[in-house]
C-alpha cells in the first residue's frame, strides 16, 4: 500500500534543500575535476553540467514523487556520474517511503543505468569492474540507510498514535465516570427533593382547601411546610456543594436505609397521608446496601403516590419471599378527583429507580391495575436480593 505523504514541516524542507545543495556542489566539483584533467571539455561539459545541477534539483520533490524523481536520476546516470550523490538520495528516499520491492527495484535500475555509462568511459576490465563494484555497494548503503530511517519514523508514528489513543481512552474513561457520577447525583437529587417538595406541595393544597381549619392545625401544617422546605434546600446545597468541590461525598449526611424508614413513614402521617404498613420481616438484618435500596424504593412509592393520587391510602407490605427476595409492594388506589392540580411527573424516578434495581440484580414493576374488588390502584413492587 502506497503511503500518501504529508506535507513537508519546516525541518524536512531543510532537509531537502540542504540535500539538493550538497548533490549541486558535488556536481560542480565533477565539473572542474573533468575540466582540469581535459576527459570533458567545451559545450559538453556545461550540458553535463547542468544535467548534473537540474537532477539534484529534483531532490526537492524526492518524498512527494520518490519513485518518479529516482527513475528521472537513472536515466541522467545513464549519461553522466555528475548525478552519483542524487541518486544515492533518490533511492534512499524510496527505501524509506517504499516498499522494500519497488526500494530493490529501483536501486537495481539505477545500478543498471550505471553500466553504458561505465563502459564507454573506462577502459580496463579491472576499472570497469571496480567502478560499477563501488556504485553497486553504495546504492545498497542507500537502501539500508534509507530502511533505517524509515522504520524509524515508522516507530516513532506509532509510539505517537498509541499515546494518542491511550491519551483518548482515558479520557473516554474519565469521560464516562463523570457521566456515572453525575447520573448518580441526578438520581439522589430526584429522590431527595422529589419526596420534600411532594410533602410542600400537600401541605400547601391542604391549606388552600381547608379554609376553615384552626389556627393550630393552619400553624402546625405551616410548620411542616417550612421544615420540608428547610430540608430540601439543605439538600440542594449539599449536593450542590458536592458538584462545586468534589464528588467523594464528603462532608453529606449518611445515605438513609432501612433503619430510617420510621422517620420517612412519620413525615408522611405528618403530611397527612394515610398510610398502613404490614411488615413481616424478619429481625435478621440486612446489609447497607440492600437497606439504601429498599428505602429508596419506598421512597420513590410514596412520592408518586402524592403525585398521583392525593389523600388515597397507601398500603405498603414489606416481607422475605421463600426464595430470599425482600419483597416490597405499595398500593394506592386511585381518587377519582382532586380537589387541586397534581404534581406533574417525568416517570425519571421509576426509570432511575429500576435502573438501580437492576444493577444490584433486583427488578422493578408498576403500573396501573384493578384490585381484588375491583377498584383501581396503582401498584409498586420490588424484589430486592436479600443478600449482595
């Protein structure tokens, strides 16, 4: 395959002009060797000359055309050794930017362009076969010279293409742990102030209904509302603060579990929902991370339950199956009206939420179905490997 070359940095043109300048002065000395031994003389000498001087100046475009600028020396070699030095540039180019086939032919044919030259203007078998010995052996230096350098650059390009690769990799890695970790935060967020601002907006539709409550329920109710409000926004600011500084989760609250399912059950009476609980648990304790799930899962339940059906009761049932699932299961049956807006959702949650099931090797289902009276309620339920 045939490497398209690009273009020439400044240092290679350098390169190539100081090439080109050293074949035209070893042309030049050619010139006045053959002038002062009297071998050339007259118009020959200045057209051999010139020739010698014009095939050096191809070496210009050697590594845009190696092939095309040695093929031209070869035949120049063919009439005059004032391009010897060109041509050893030519084919070393080849050998570089080639491959090793069309390097061997091409320093073959110059060898070959060598011989009429060499035969007409030495006399004596020993002469002949000298001279065309020393070309023979410098167009072979060439080649390995040339190979050389080339493997070389070859190296180097590839030590540079895996750095970069490597240098992309890690930075595809650092790329997608930022991602997981903001997807993560996103979550906690969702779940944190999900249920705070269902509990305001509650407390606040209560207020807007019942216009005829007593001061101490209106202030104990405004009392809830200003807490909830108060805890989402300490909420906010340590999340906010963990995005601003780091994300190692230093300096916030320990991630609620199981065993804060209590307090999160008491804030939802408070609220004023009407919630039953069947445990059946056994005392056997779990494991944090089965517990931080489990009360996310509750969690989620309890705020699309305020969300979607306000003021209905909510039966939540947790207990172990026969195959060491921890079981947990929210009903809520659907009101047929509200007296105010529901909250409006983006199903982020249960999304977020079976996304976390799944990856402690759990599932999630819910949906909308009729009861055993027939009565429709929207159902939660989570199977949780008890151990993991």
């Amino acid at each position: 395959m045939i490497m398209k070359l690009p273009r020439r940095p400044g240092r290679a043109r350098l390169l190539d002009v100081l090439c080109a300048s050293a074949s035209a002065m070893a042309a030049l000395a050619w010139t006045v060797a053959a002038f002062e031994s009297g071998e050339v003389t007259g118009d020959l000498l200045f057209w051999l000359m010139s020739l010698g001087i014009a095939g050096s100046a191809l070496l210009w475009w050697r590594r845009a055309h190696p092939v095309r600028v040695a093929v031209a020396l070869a035949c120049c070699y063919a009439v005059t050794d004032f391009v010897f030095v060109a041509v050893l540039f030519a084919v070393g180019t080849v050998a570089a930017y080639r491959p090793r086939r069309v390097a061997n032919t091409v320093a073959a044919s110059c060898a070959v362009a060598y011989l009429p030259f060499s035969a007409s203007h030495l006399q004596g078998t020993a002469s002949l076969v000298a001279a065309n010995g020393f070309n023979i052996a410098a167009l072979v230096l060439a080649v390995g010279l040339g190979r050389f350098l080339g493997s070389r650059r070859d190296l180097v390009t590839s030590l540079q293409a895996e750095a970069r690769a490597a240098e992309a990799a890690a930075q595809a890695r650092t790329d997608r742990v930022r991602a997981m970790e903001r997807e993560r935060i996103a979550r906690e967020m969702h779940d944190v102030l999900a249920h705070r601002i269902s509990l305001v907006s509650l407390h606040a539709g209560a207020l807007k209904i019942r216009t005829d409550l007593p001061p101490e329920e209106v202030a104990r109710a405004a009392d809830t509302i200003h807490h909830s409000a108060h805890q989402a926004m300490e909420d906010l600011r340590a999340i906010l603060g963990m995005l601003r500084f780091g994300t190692d989760g230093q300096g916030l609250r320990p991630q609620p579990d199981l065993t804060d399912l209590p307090r999160l059950l008491a804030e939802c009476r408070t609220a004023g929902m009407d919630v039953t609980v069947d445990d059946r648990l056994p005392d056997k304790p779990v494991s944090p991370n089965v517990g931080r799930t489990v009360y996310h899962v509750v969690q989620e339940g309890l705020t699309n339950c305020r969300k979607h059906a306000p003021g209905s009761p909510v039966d939540l049932l947790l207990e172990r199956t026969d195959d060491g699932q921890l079981h947990v299961r929210l009903r809520n049956p659907l009101a047929r009206s509200s007296d105010g807006p529901l909250l409006p959702g983006s199903h982020y949650g249960l999304v977020a939420l079976a996304e976390r099931l799944d990856v402690v090797g759990g599932r999630l289902e819910h949906g909308v179905r009729r009861d055993g009276v027939g009565k429709v309620a929207f159902h939660l339920e989570a199977w949780v490997p008890w151990s993991m």
